[in-house]
C-alpha cells in the first residue's frame, strides 16, 4: 500500500521541484553595479583617452655612468633638492689617491717653473762678480809684467823664453777674464727661455692630469639634472651600481606642475586640434575633476603601452600622444597614476561631412 502511494507521490514533487528550478533560473540576472560611476564628458564633441600623470620635467630615470660601490645615498624618496644637489655618490677612495699623487706632481712641476723663473737669484750675483773681479785684477797684473819686460832697453836682461811665458800668462788671463763675464751674463740674463717653456708646457701639463682626474672625482658624485623630487629611490649604501641597469637607480621629476600624457587613439587622431580645451577625472571618483592646460603634441605616432584593462583594447593599437598640464593642488593624485580624460573635438558627423 505504501508502495503505491509513495512512489508516484515522489515523482510528482520532483515534477514540481524542477519546474521551480526552470521558473526561478530563467529570470534574468540583475547588472551588477559598478565599482565607481564612469565619468561623463563635459563637451558635445569629444575625444576619450587614457592619461598617465608624469612630472612636469617628465619622469628622469637617474642612472650612474660609472660602476662601482655605491658609498653614500644623500636622499630619501620624496625629497625635493635643487639642480646640481647630489643624488647618490659612487665609492672614490682609488680616485681621491691618485688625486693626490696628480697634485704632488704639479706642485713639483710648479716649483720647477716658479726657480726657473725667478732667475738670476740675488746670492748668486756677488760671487760671478767677484770672480770676474778677480780675473781682472789677474789681467792687470800679468799685462804689468809683460810691460815691464818689454820696456827693458838691454835685451839681454831677460831671456826670449821668459818673456814669451809673460805673453803666454797675458793670453790666458784673458781667457779666464772673458770666461768669468760670461758666467756673470749668463748668471744675468736668468733662466733659458726654452727651459722655461719646457717646464711651463710640463707645468701645464701636470694641472690637466690634476684637472682630468677631478673630474673623474666628479664623475662618482650623481647629481640632480633639474630641481625636483626623488620619486623612487631604489639603490642604498653598500649595493653594486652598474651603467645602463634596466631598473632607474632613483626616479626624479619636477612634480611642482604635474602633466598628462593622454593616449588619442589613432583612430580618432584627425579629431584632434592642437590647443583643444580638455578636462581631466580621477579614476574612481568622477566628482574629482580639473581643467587642463595645453602643453604640447608630440606628433610622432607610438604604439600604445599603457592599457587600461577595457576588452576593447588591442595590444596593436597606435596613439597619438598629447600632454596637458595642471596645478597638482587641484587634485589628490600621483605620478603614474591613471586618469580619465575627455579633449573637446568636433563630433563624428561633422568631420565626416567636411
């Protein structure tokens, strides 16, 4: 009895469940809201288009150009320092030796030019003077002797051969005389001028291997291009920098005045007037928005790189890239961040019909 009633009970309250399950599936799915409510264009005719923020100065991928141990970080991540502060500075103890060296060596190469220079020297004058004194008085005396010899009336009172010594003894007391003014002039006349230019050019050259490895000092110290702010700071005291690493050792930009570079889709490229009034929204706040001022087109159309997630995006798109400007203090965002932009243009009939 059970049996026959059961059965055909449990069949019609699966009828039932299933025709509920088939009633309740088929309503349709109410749309989900969105996270935050899209922006809306404040122009008739408009050109939508992606905007990263960037500094003003763009963003400047601060590198080293030489390797080596980087000994001193002098900032932090959101410092602002002016042109030519420094940034970091790579270790230059072998340098600052050979520095040393270099300086030693032009001191010597100076001293050098300075004795040649300031020739005659006083204490060297009284002596060459006093042995052409000398020499003169030798002069006078053996040319008193040979007088005399010669003015003796009786030839036979001194021999041929002593009288020749006398003539001798003359010549050659001339000779030491003649020497000794020379010395006294040359003593006079100061340095050869040859010499001095000799020691000048390497004088000269020893400032420029002082000035060459100054400046190689220099080199290790990597300073601020422009005034501005460390965005990121991604090398500390202790690490190997190398030249040309693919990450920047410090992100650096003048974030005073923020800029936009929006994306234009090559598509709607045509649309676009240099000096278009434009208006910008920050990403999940569309009450957030600001007027921008027109900077520049860079008219070089580049594939796109910065995608905003849409399924519409294709990874081949091109773009037109143009950059507006705007007072940061009118919006709370940051560098690299995203935003929406809307550039006034003529609407799409009107283009095609001119």
């Amino acid at each position: 009895m059970i049996r026959l009633y059961l059965l055909p009970a449990l069949a019609f309250l699966g009828i039932l469940f299933g025709l509920y399950t088939v009633v309740t599936g088929a309503k349709p799915v109410p749309a989900a809201a969105p996270a935050a409510q899209p922006a809306l264009t404040p122009f008739e005719g408009t050109i939508a288009g992606a905007g990263i923020v960037e500094a003003s100065s763009q963003n400047i991928a601060i590198g080293t150009a030489i390797a080596g141990l980087v000994s001193e970080v002098a900032v932090k991540v959101g410092d602002r320092v002016q042109r030519g502060d420094p940034l970091f500075r790579i270790d230059d103890r072998e340098v600052r030796a050979e520095l040393l060296v270099r300086e030693f060596a032009l001191a010597s190469a100076r001293a050098e030019l300075a004795r040649l220079e300031s020739a005659p020297r006083a204490e060297d004058l009284p002596p060459a003077q006093a042995r052409v004194a000398e020499a003169q008085s030798a002069l006078d005396n053996v040319e008193n002797d040979l007088r005399l010899a010669e003015s003796l009336t009786d030839k036979r009172a001194i021999t041929a051969e002593a009288l020749d010594r006398r003539r001798f003894a003359v010549q050659s007391a001339r000779a030491k005389l003649a020497e000794a003014q020379a010395d006294l002039a040359k003593i006079q006349a100061g340095s050869w001028a040859p010499d001095v230019a000799v020691a000048r050019a390497a004088a000269d050259a020893a400032q420029a291997r002082v000035d060459a490895q100054k400046t190689e000092l220099e080199r290790r110290i990597v300073r601020a291009p422009v005034d501005g702010t460390a965005l990121q700071v991604d090398v500390r005291p202790g690490e190997y920098a190398l030249p040309g690493a693919p990450t920047p050792l410090i992100l650096f930009g003048d974030v005073q005045r923020l800029h936009v570079r929006v994306d234009i889709d090559e598509n709607d490229a045509w649309r676009f007037r240099p000096g278009a009034k434009a208006e910008a929204f920050v990403r999940g706040n569309r009450d957030l928005q600001t007027a921008l001022e027109y900077v520049r087109v860079e008219p070089y159309v580049v594939p796109k790189q910065s995608l905003t997630g849409e399924s519409t995006e294709r990874v081949d798109t091109r773009v037109l890239q143009v950059l507006y400007a705007f007072d940061p203090r009118a919006l709370p965002v940051y560098v690299g961040q995203q935003m929406d932009v809307f550039v006034e243009a003529a609407p799409r009939e009107e283009g095609s019909a001119r």
